[in-house]
C-alpha cells in the first residue's frame, strides 16, 4: 500500500478516525492490527518474516536484561550474537543469496567449472532491511543498558512494525518510538494543532513525490535506460535529476511518515536536512539518511573504534562503514562501488585538510564569504551526483559506459537547440517541474536559514495565508501528480532496499 494510492487514502482515515475513539487501552492493538495489515497489503506471507525478527529479538532483549551481571557478560555477548545471526541471516538469505552466488561464479568461469543457479525463487520483502536494523539497534539498547527489555510483546511488535516509518524508515531508535508507545495512554490523541502541522507534512511529501520526483523519473529513465542516444549535455541533466529524484522522493516518504505518525501523536526524527546545502561529504552524511547514517556511527563506526584511533584504522573503520552502508542500499557491485566513493571521499578529505588550509593561507583566501561557502556546496553536490551515477546504474559496466561518454562526446551546443526538450518531458511539462523545484528551493533556504519546517513556518502565519498554500498544494498534486497527463503513481525508490 503505498502512501500515494487510493487505498491509503481509505485506510489511513479509518484508522486515524479509529484510533481517536477507542478506549485507551486498546489503542496499540489497534495500531499493531494496522500496521500488519499495511504490511500485509504487498505480500502477506512476509508478514511472518516481520513476526519472526519481532520475536526473535523480543526474547533476546528480556534475557540480555536477565543475564545482567559482570559475571554473566559473556551469555550476554552470546545471546547479542544470536540476535545478530538470526536476522542478518534472514537478511543475507532474502536479500543477499544472489549477490552471493554472482560472486562465486566470478570465481569459477576463470576456472572452466560449472555455473551455479540459484535455485530459489527469491522476492526481496519491501522494508525488510528498514525493520531488521530497527530490530538490532533495540538489542544493542538493551545489551549497552540504555533501554529497559519491553515484556510486553505488543508494545514491541508495534515498535518494530509501526506503519508509517516501516517500509522505508526513518529506523526509529528505541529510547525514542519504544518509549513513546509506553506512554501510549498518556497521548492526547486529539490535538488540532499537531493533527493540521501532520497533514501539512503528508500533503508537502505528496507534492514532492507526485509533482517532482515521480516527473522527474520520466528524464532520469529516459535517458539511463539509452545512455548511447545522449551527449554530455543529456547525460550530465540526467545524473543531476537523479540526484534530485532520489532525494525528492525518499524525503516525501520520510515527510509523509513523519506527518502521518504526528497526526496519531507520536513523534519520529527527522530524516533529512537539506542535504545538497551540504559544504563537504563529511556534512552531507549528517543531513541525508540521517536515521541509517546515525544507526551505522553508533552501532559500526563506534564499534570499530571510530576516530578514537591510528589515522590508518580510523581510515579503515570509515571505508568498512561506507562499503557496508553500499550493501545495505543492495547487493550489487553498483552499490559497493557508491559506498566506496563517499569513503573513499571522506578519506581524501580529511587527509588533503592541512594542505588545503596551507594553501588558503598562502592565497588569503576569505573562507566565511558566501562565494567559498557556495562553491563548497557545488563541490560537494558534483561529488555526490558523480556517486549516484552507480547508484542508478543497472550494472558496474553501465555506470562506466555513462561516465566515458560524458567525456567522449561534449555537446555543450546541446543547452541552445531544445535538445533537453527530448529527454522524456515537453515544454510544459518541463516547466511545471521547474516551478515545483523552485517551490521545493525555497522551502529548503527556509529550513536552512531559519531551521524551520513547512507545517511550522505556515502554522505561525494567519490563518488565510495558510489555507491558501496548503489548498494550493493539494490543487498542484490533484492536477499535475498521478493524475496529470501520462504519468502513473510510481513506487517509492528506498521502498527497494
């Protein structure tokens, strides 16, 4: 069910309307029969994937808390590990199996030995990496004692299955979505000012999915799935729409998420803070996916021994983070390549510091005026598109493909004869997109200027001005959204991960 279909438009009323009406002790059964059928709506025979990894890491958390005790610490670490193993494997088997057997017969053509097939059947069920390290993280919690075990299994099961943020994030930590259903009963369900600022939230993640990102995926495929037919010009237009696309479109689900578990009274965190303002890569990790890139420091990068070490190994914990970070994002050479990059950035950076500030000094070059602060945030966006390249790639060869003919065939003429105009969108069409882009431009300056959100900033406006952009939203996603001229809903892109 996704949030842009007509289904959520039934089901997410009736379960708010629900929600508010009932007694208060039956509110998280109600919540946790919702979130399963949600889950349910895409496959409901993964449904007991879900309840597996809830109950596997139910019973671990109570005996971590069981076996507290010095002595103990060992049990601990074991019952940790089972927890670990039990998921990860799920994980590995549904997500990685044939990533696996790709790798293995790499090693065996060279050899003239047989190919290996895979003999199952394997569908990836959607959000199973999202609720899987929600799981763990819950366990860790619980092991490093920052989190009381929860005896009650529906508490829990509606912590790890809780449907706005359960198929693409953000993954909740624990002290934080664990805590607040706890306290369920002391929720005031009705609110009117939390319900409005929650469905300002879901109608701005549907005008950028809709209006945006989903028209803007007509330019990305158009020209990904034909690099050859295109020049640099298109080529280059096509990886900075990505670049767009895929933040458009995993901050609506985020925004959506958020909004939609505000209106219930819950609270999630925030998933994205105007990444591409970002002033180097080290930046953009702290404002894109900030639930998984958190989620990695603590229960990765930390581990490792994160920076509190030699500068090699604080170079190896960051390039082991990244590479895995690929590989949450899929099993395929295209997403370790991509983890590898921003590593591999991160690393030149902070090895390049000392002589980039030499040369600064020997250059007096002024680093608080806005043209330095602005390059730095060219730079940074050019580093990241180059990345997304592989990101968006079918395969390792396609992404090298696209990248040689940026540089073999320069069309730069291409910008003054409408060739743009071929690349999946008309002339109107491409307008509606850079109005809704200049909409989306702006209310980004707002929260990077001001550190406020859309439902915030227009909350604190009369009540005129308010009513006019949000009927203006909803007027722009009924007529250029799903419903516009050849353009179909599209499934969220992070829903594949």
């Amino acid at each position: 069910m996704l949030f842009n279909s007509r289904d959520f438009l039934v089901f997410f009323p009736v379960v708010v309307l629900l929600y508010f009406i009932i007694p208060k002790k039956l509110r998280h059964i109600w919540l946790l029969a919702a979130s399963y059928y949600f889950y349910m709506s895409w496959n409901a025979k993964y449904a007991v994937l879900i309840a597996m990894s809830t109950l596997i890491t139910w019973v671990c958390g109570i005996f971590i808390e069981r076996l507290e005790g010095e002595k103990k610490s060992g049990k601990k670490k074991c019952v940790l590990a089972l927890a670990f193993i039990s998921n990860l494997g799920i994980l590995f088997f549904f997500k990685y199996f044939d990533f696996l057997l790709e790798i293995i017969n790499m090693v065996l053509r060279p050899l003239n030995m047989e190919v290996i097939n895979n003999p199952f059947d394997i569908i990836l069920p959607v959000g199973i990496s999202f609720y899987t390290f929600q799981a763990l993280g819950y366990t860790v919690d619980v092991y490093r004692g920052k989190i009381s075990a929860e005896k009650n299994i529906l508490n829990y099961a509606l912590f790890i299955s809780f449907f706005p943020q359960l198929v693409a994030g953000p993954i909740e930590r624990s002290e934080s979505l664990l805590n607040q259903i706890r306290r369920q009963s002391e929720i005031n369900v009705w609110d009117y000012e939390r319900v409005v600022k929650g469905l300002i939230m879901m109608v701005w993640g549907l005008f950028i999915k809709m209006v945006i990102a989903d028209r803007i995926a007509v330019v990305v495929d158009t020209v990904f799935d034909s690099p050859y037919r295109y020049g640099a010009t298109g080529l280059i237009a096509a990886a900075a729409a990505f670049s767009m696309q895929i933040y458009c479109d995993f901050s609506a689900y985020s925004i959506i998420a958020i909004g939609a578990a505000k209106v219930l009274g819950f609270s999630l965190m925030e998933n994205f803070n105007v990444p591409y303002f970002a002033r180097s890569i080290a930046d953009f990790w702290h404002r894109w996916h900030i639930s998984l890139s958190t989620w990695f420091r603590d229960y990765l990068y930390i581990p490792l021994g994160g920076s509190r070490c030699s500068r090699i190994k604080k170079y190896r914990n960051i390039m082991i983070t990244f590479l895995v970070s690929g590989l949450w994002h899929g099993a395929g050479w295209t997403f370790v390549i991509w983890g590898g990059l921003h590593g591999l950035y991160q690393i030149v950076g902070d090895m390049t510091r000392g002589i980039r500030n030499r040369i600064k000094d020997v250059l007096h070059i002024n680093t608080n005026v806005f043209s330095y602060k602005f390059g730095q945030v060219v730079g940074t966006y050019i580093l990241t598109t180059f990345a997304w390249i592989f990101f968006r790639a079918d395969t390792l060869q396609d992404a090298i493909y696209y990248i040689f003919r940026i540089f073999r065939h320069i069309d730069p003429w291409a910008l003054f004869d409408e060739s743009l105009y071929t690349l999946g969108l008309d002339r109107f069409e491409s307008n509606v997109l850079i109005v809704a882009l200049l909409v989306l431009l702006a209310v980004d300056l707002l929260k990077y200027f001001r550190n406020i959100n859309l439902s915030d900033f227009l909350m604190a406006q009369n009540l005129v001005f308010r009513w006019i952009v949000i009927i203006g939203l909803i007027a722009a996603v009924l007529t250029y959204g799903m419903y516009g001229i050849e353009f179909d809903s599209a499934q969220f892109i992070y829903f594949e991960f």
